[in-house]
C-alpha cells in the first residue's frame, strides 16, 4: 500500500475503551462496542492507511493511533428537497 | 516510570482534584450538606460584576444583539385567537454573537478567566453550539483549544447538526476530539483535562452561568424602552439549565420580578440518550427532554461538583414540543418573517407561539434567542435525513408526532399547541433525587430551606413531601 507522507493533514482513530473496560450500567447496543475517538493533526512520519502513525493536532499536540483518512473533510449538506416543507408560510398555505 | 492508572474507575475516581486543579474553584467552600451548598455565595465569588461581564464580552463580539419584533407571525397568531388575545412575540437575535449562538455569553467570562489565571488553554465536553463558542472565545484570548464532543454512531456516522458543530470548532481553531456514542465523554474531559493542564470551560460553572445573566439584562431594558413594561413572559429553550437560570438571573437583577419564566424542550421520550442506535434517530440534538428533564430534577449530574445551572430555581413553567412542531414553526419564521436561523431558538418560538395565543393583545413574549442555521444544522437537512434512517415524515395532526418513528409537520398554525408538563411531579422527581443523596430522615433546617429555594416553592410545600420519600 501507498505510504502517506509526512505531514500530510489526516484523521487518525484510536480505541480510547474496549467494551469490557466500558463504564457500567450503559443499553445493551451501547455496551456491545469499544469507545473511538477519531482526531486529524499532522502526520509526523510516513505511515500507511489502517496502519500506526502519529500525528500533531493543529494546537500541537502528539498522538498515536490508526491512520483512518487523508485528508479529512466535511460533506454535510442541505440534504435532499422536503417537499412537506415546501408551502409553509405561503399563500398557498396560509 | 509513569504508571498513572487511566482506567475508567480509576479516573473517575479522581474527579474532585482534576476539577479543583482545571478550575481554580474549590466547592468545599460551598458545601454545607451532601445537598445543600451557599449557592449566591458561589456565584457571587466569580468576583466579576455586571458591569465586568458587559466590558469583557464586549472586548471578544458577545451582547447587545437587536431585539425583533415578529409582526407578521404576531398578525397570524392574532386571527387564530380568540378576540382580543395574542401576545406581541419579540426574538432576541443572538445569532449575532461571534460563534452564532447565546452560548458565547457563557464562553466569554470562561475564557477571560482562563486567560486571567494563566492557563495555556480551555477545554469542553459539549455536542452543542457551546464548542464553537469555546473555540471562538479561546481564539480571540490567544488560548488553545480542545473540543471534546460525542460525533458518530459505531457505524461511523454522524447527525448533520453534530457533524456541522464539529467543524465549527475546527473552524475556529480548536483540536476537536471526536468520540463514539457514550456518557465516557465525561472520563475523556477528565484524562484530556489531567494530560493537559487546561482549563475546565464547562457549562456549568459559576463563570458559565454569570456570562448569560447580560441577555436577562438586556431583554429588560429593550423590552422597557420599546413597550414601556417589563416582558410579561420569557420563554427559554432548555435542555442543561444554564440558559435558563442565567437568563432568569439577569431579569431578576433588572428588576423583573413579574416576568413569568417559561421553560420549553422538544419532546423526545422514548429515546435513550446513552444509545448507539438510538443517537441518530433524532433530528434535535439539544433543547430537547433528554437532558432537560434529567437536567431539572437533579442539576449536580454534571462534570463540576455543584451545578451554577439550576433551572427549577427559576423556571414558573415547563412546555414540551413535537419536532414537526419545530419544523413548522421555523419555516413560518423563514418565510414570513425573512430569517433564517438554526434549531435552538426555534424550540422555544414554538411554545411563544401557544403562549401567545393565550395571552392578551396588550402583553408582551419574548423568545430569547437564535442560533445560526446552514448546513447540517438547517431543519431540511435535519428532515432528509430523518427520512434516510427510516423516519417516516408527513403534514398532519402533530399529535401523532412519536419521537424516533415519526415526525408530523402541522397543517395549520390552530395545531401548533405543545403540552404543558407538570411541575409539582418535576419538583417531587427533584425531592426523590436529593433523598438519594441523604437520606430525608437526616434532611436538617439548612437542606430544607435550600431546597425550597432550589424549587421556587416554600419550605412548608418540601416538608410536606417529605412523609412520602421515607
């Protein structure tokens, strides 16, 4: 697989509990999966995808964990027109 | 060697002395009985006035945002009432702010603070717009920033609402520790909290809580100088408290002593806060009763040993809304009053608009705050996305409204009518709480006059109950 090169802005994951270490007393879908977190920074060496690497957060600090995306980004939308919406607050509603 | 055990217990365990070094606050100062503290004492020895809080929000683009009146919405609520009812309903912009939402207000002081003492940075555990603020007060005090929010279910994915306040954060300059669905967000901010140094922005400190009390402030003067009386009701979105209570506490320092306080939250019973599958079921992801109930009837739940934030204290009156309720209401403030603006503020213009309704012509509602809209946040992005995960959403009766299955957009302004919850059975939800705490056979003069003070009632309505909490 490709190696991702140092520096490269990336989002890692890390396992932070596994479902045994969970905290007690949470529903059952809940207690049945580890706690992730994911995190982006700086890659500080080559590393590749799904493997370990470290990074530096954009306030500097180091982490570790599994490289997950290179270059994260955000694709949240307006979502698909709902046409229930559509006639609110007109004439043809009011 | 470092052998710090960071096991959940272990960390848990050592709450109290992560707290007291990540705040500068030692609450044994407080603290009179497993339930009883001197909270005016704690708030008060924040040190600042409110003089203070206006010049520092002012220095970082918090306050003084314009207050509307809604005409047209007014006008339509007017021809479904009753002759001679319909309440003039008034918003409070506070999209305005920096970061687009009230909860600046509570970021400010935080940060001023943090900056004050010579922290290096700020940490939060939030899901809401308060991260943002965080981010957005902590860039302009030259402080770094860790964000640490609960974002995607175990198959990865995220509500919009949360994945877009996530990017804000980032925006704004913050690391953002993003987690799966889980109430160990808490045992993050405190490994985050212990690693680091930073300080403890929560929500719920005494500096959180004091920030809101200007947008009390402002509400009386604006409302005074505009309609020549104080605001007859002001209607606040709840889901923690702080909104609530500092709101409340700035109205009361104005001198409104007869301004009624509502409380409103989207109705989402049924659905398990703690749920992996039940988190992306929901097209609200505050201002709703998952936390406002639990959050009302036992405010000390939270990350800091007392909570500044303690909604019965000053809440007359508690709404539940249906989210098609919300939807309905926030595209008539699109279309009919030309702005655009995001989930929060919306909760509680739904309840403006039965309150209205059934008060006279004469009298004056105030909605008491915006938030922005956009992308992930905006009510079709919320709708669409519902519709994907199986939700089903249709015009209708909003009765038929069940959170996590359906969603029933009003056909008509006369359905925009909420439910009205029951304080007395939140204050005795309250009451059994604090018997948990210490037992009511040991309950003493001091826990029952805080009490009372705690629920707006009298000490003779506690004693009352007490019988049956043995």
């Amino acid at each position: 697989m490709a190696q991702i090169q140092a520096g490269t802005w990336v989002e890692i994951e890390q396992v932070i509990l596994t479902p045994e270490q969970r905290a007690p007393s949470l529903p059952e879908d809940t207690r049945k999966v580890p706690y992730v977190m994911r995190v982006s920074g700086f890659l500080l060496e080559p590393a590749e995808l799904g493997g370990d690497s470290r990074i530096r957060t954009i306030i500097g600090r180091e982490m570790s964990g599994v490289l997950k995306t290179v270059n994260p980004s955000y694709s949240h939308s307006f979502g698909s027109t709902v046409p229930e919406l559509l006639k609110i607050g007109t004439q043809a509603d009011l | 060697m470092n052998t710090i055990d960071n096991s959940y217990t272990a960390v848990m365990g050592r709450k109290n002395e992560i707290m007291k070094a990540s705040l500068g606050i030692d609450y044994d100062d407080f603290i009179l009985s497993p339930v009883a503290f001197d909270y005016e004492r704690m708030m008060q020895q924040t040190g600042y006035s409110h003089a203070d809080i206006v010049r520092i929000q002012g220095e970082t683009k918090v306050g003084n945002t314009p207050l509307y009146e809604l005409r047209n919405l007014t006008a339509a609520v007017r021809r479904i009432s009753e002759p001679g009812k319909g309440a003039v309903i008034l918003v409070k912009d506070e999209a305005a702010n920096a970061s687009g939402s009230f909860k600046a207000r509570r970021a400010s002081i935080s940060a001023y603070e943090a900056a004050r003492k010579g922290y290096k940075g700020m940490i939060a555990a939030t899901s809401g717009n308060y991260g943002a603020a965080v981010a957005s007060q902590a860039a302009q005090r030259s402080l770094k920033c860790i964000i640490v929010q609960e974002v995607f279910d175990n198959r990865g994915v995220g509500q919009p609402e949360i994945v877009e306040k996530g990017r804000a954060c980032e925006a704004y300059g913050a690391e953002v520790l993003k987690m799966s669905v889980g109430p160990e967000l808490f045992y993050m901010l405190l490994l985050t909290l212990e690693e680091t140094g930073f300080f403890n922005a929560s929500l719920y400190t005494p500096f959180g809580v004091r920030g809101i009390e200007t947008l009390g402030l402002e509400i009386a003067s604006g409302v005074r100088e505009r309609y020549g009386k104080d605001p007859d009701v002001v209607v606040i979105t709840h889901a923690g408290g702080g909104n609530l209570t500092g709101t409340a506490r700035g109205l009361l320092a104005a001198g409104c002593d007869h301004t009624r306080i509502v409380a409103c939250s989207v109705d989402l019973s049924g659905l398990h806060m703690a749920s992996d599958g039940d988190f992306n079921r929901k097209s609200f992801t505050t201002g709703h009763t998952g936390f406002g109930v639990p959050f009302a009837t036992w405010p000390d739940r939270v990350d800091v040993p007392r909570n500044a934030a303690r909604s019965l204290r000053y809440m007359d009156e508690y709404q539940l809304v249906t989210q098609g309720e919300v939807f309905y209401v926030t595209e008539l403030l699109t279309k009919m009053e030309g702005l655009e603006r995001g989930p929060a503020g919306n909760i509680s213009l739904t309840a403006a608009v039965t309150l209205a309704r059934q008060m006279d012509q004469d009298q004056v509602v105030v909605v008491q705050e915006t938030e922005y809209t956009g992308a992930g946040k905006h009510h079709n992005s919320q709708l669409s996305f519902a519709r994907e995960n199986g939700i089903e959403v249709r015009r209708g009766d909003p009765r038929d409204n069940v959170p996590g299955k359906a969603i029933v957009i009003p056909e008509r302004l006369e359905q925009v009518w909420g439910m009205v919850q029951d304080m007395d059975r939140l204050r005795l939800s309250y009451l059994k709480n604090a018997a948990r705490q210490l037992p009511v056979g040991s309950w003493t003069e001091i826990d029952v006059s805080f009490l009372a003070s705690d629920l707006k009632v009298t000490q003779d309505w506690v004693r009352q109950k007490m019988p049956d909490l043995l």
